[in-house]
C-alpha cells in the first residue's frame, strides 16, 4: 500500500488543473487525490475562468498552451479579478521557452516544471510548499 508523503498530510487543498491533454490531466489528478487532495481539471481557459468565479481553488496547475486563449493570457485575466489574483500557480507544460516562462513568472506563477523532465514528488513537494504559504497568509 503506498504512503502519502508527510507534506502532503499537511497541507491539502483544492487544486485546478487546466490543460486540453487528457493524456496529462487524468494522471494528474489521480495523483493529487491519491495525496489527499480535491483536484478537478477543465481543458481550455474559458472554463477555467468561469470555474475560478464559480469556486476559487488554492492553487491551479496550468500548461502555458491552452485553448482558446493562450496561458499568459489567462494568467492576466485571472490576476486583474481581485478575487482570484493572489491564487498561487504553477506551470507543467510542454512549453520550456525562456521568454515565455519570464513573462509567466512576472504574471505571478511560483514555479515551473516541462512535463517531460520532472519528478511528480518534485511537483508534490513544490504544491505543497505554495499551499502551506498560502495557508499562513490567511
């Protein structure tokens, strides 16, 4: 039987994942509710939007190259709503260009990992770091 990882005991959250790979999200959030947590996935950033007005998350997982609008674009849209522009995010995408990730990081994400060169305990270890941030703010 697998053990949760001791981070992840303490600090669960609602997580977004948001991603138009089906092949990425279903691994993803049998992985986050394995750990503990409530994780949805919607594939396009319309749905996320109306998802983050709807319920706010505590954290969203998002790729860069999402449709109809790209990532950086939903990234600016999510921080003009007070409600919603202080949620931490991290990127998983395929997308690995500098420029792209800088823009990304001066749009707010904490941190970023291209989906073929990580760990999921990297990706675990760096949720559960951002949520327990979050939770001592609050």
């Amino acid at each position: 039987m697998r053990q949760r990882a001791y981070y992840s005991l303490i600090s669960m959250g609602r997580i977004l994942v948001i991603d138009d790979h089906a092949e990425t999200v279903k691994p993803l959030l049998r992985l986050l509710q394995l750990e503990g947590h409530s994780a949805t996935g919607v594939s396009n950033a319309f749905e996320a939007l109306g998802s983050v007005q709807q319920s706010p998350p505590d954290l969203i997982v998002l790729d860069v190259m999402i449709p109809p609008i790209d990532g950086l674009t939903f990234l600016m849209r999510l921080r003009e709503d007070a409600r919603s522009r202080e949620i931490p995010v991290i990127v998983v995408s395929g997308l690995s260009d500098p420029q792209t990730m800088a823009r990304a990081k001066e749009l707010g994400v904490r941190e970023s990992f291209v989906k073929t060169q990580f760990a999921p305990e990297q990706l675990l270890a760096s949720i559960a770091k951002h949520l327990e941030a979050t939770a001592k703010v609050k």
